[in-house]
C-alpha cells in the first residue's frame, strides 16, 4: 500500500484502511512528542537506530533509552522542531515513510530543512524497530558542526 499524504491529509490514509501499519506510524508521528501516545505505539523494547552523521547517532535500546537520551538531547539542541512525513509505503511488516525535518538550531539560530527516510518494523501493533537516514549534512550546517569529524 502507498499512501502520499501532508499535514492534516494523513487522517485520509488512516481511513483507507484502519488499524494497519501505516496507522500505527502515522499515530507516532501525529503525537508530536506527547509521551502517552509514544508510549502505546512503541514497544518498550524497541530498537532505535540512528544514522551515523546525525546528531546522537547510535542504536538506543528500549524506549526509555529514545526518549531519555535520544529526544532529550535533540530537543535540547533544536527549538521548532517538525518531523513531516510526506509519503508512506507498506511491505509486510514494514512502513517506510519519506519526508522532511525543520527546525532552528538553538547554538545559531540557523534554520534548516532535511529530507529523511524512516524504515518502520511493526509486530503486534506496535513500533518494534526504526531504521532512520537523513540529510545530515544540513542539520550540521544548521548546528555549526560537521558530525563526520567526530567519527572515532
């Protein structure tokens, strides 16, 4: 299943087809940040991989490792932060979302934009795994780093 859809047309692609997939994502995604909706669509065992190059790039294990060190640390850094999925796709047990990241970065006031792929695996209803990529080099523009030279 495809389903293209901005802003307040995601309620559209829920309707196409309730409580599959795509639905569980885009609940996520809709909760902005609000931790009882996060918490009833992602398993508290979760897998959370970030690409390297992003800001706190690394796998964080368990949800409470996502929000207390992943989140945490990006909202701290970042202010307007808008995660904009564009584009969904369903495969088995998998959701894979395009879109795009906004936001300021609060070191220098810089504003960016990055496009991003997310690679969902969903069992039993809940978010069990994130494979992410991103633009990153545009959220170092936006930061005044470049990530990549503090590879070790």
């Amino acid at each position: 299943m495809v389903c293209r859809a901005k802003g307040n047309q995601q309620d559209k692609c829920m309707k196409m087809r309730p409580n599959n997939n795509i639905a569980v994502v885009q609940r996520l995604y809709q909760a902005r940040g609000n931790a009882t909706v996060i918490r009833e669509v992602v398993d508290r065992n979760v897998c959370w991989e970030v690409v390297e190059g992003f800001p706190y790039s690394d796998v964080y294990l368990g949800l409470d490792d996502v929000l207390g060190r992943f989140f945490a640390r990006l909202f701290a850094d970042f202010e307007d932060w808008h995660t904009e999925p564009e584009e969904f796709f369903e495969v088995d047990n998998r959701v894979i979302a395009l879109g795009t990241y906004s936001a300021r970065a609060k070191v220098t006031g810089r504003t960016f934009q990055a496009r991003f792929a997310h690679v969902w695996t969903i069992r039993d209803g809940v978010i069990v795994r994130l494979q992410h990529c991103a633009d990153t080099a545009q959220i170092a523009k936006a930061l005044g780093k470049d990530f990549n030279k503090e590879r070790v």
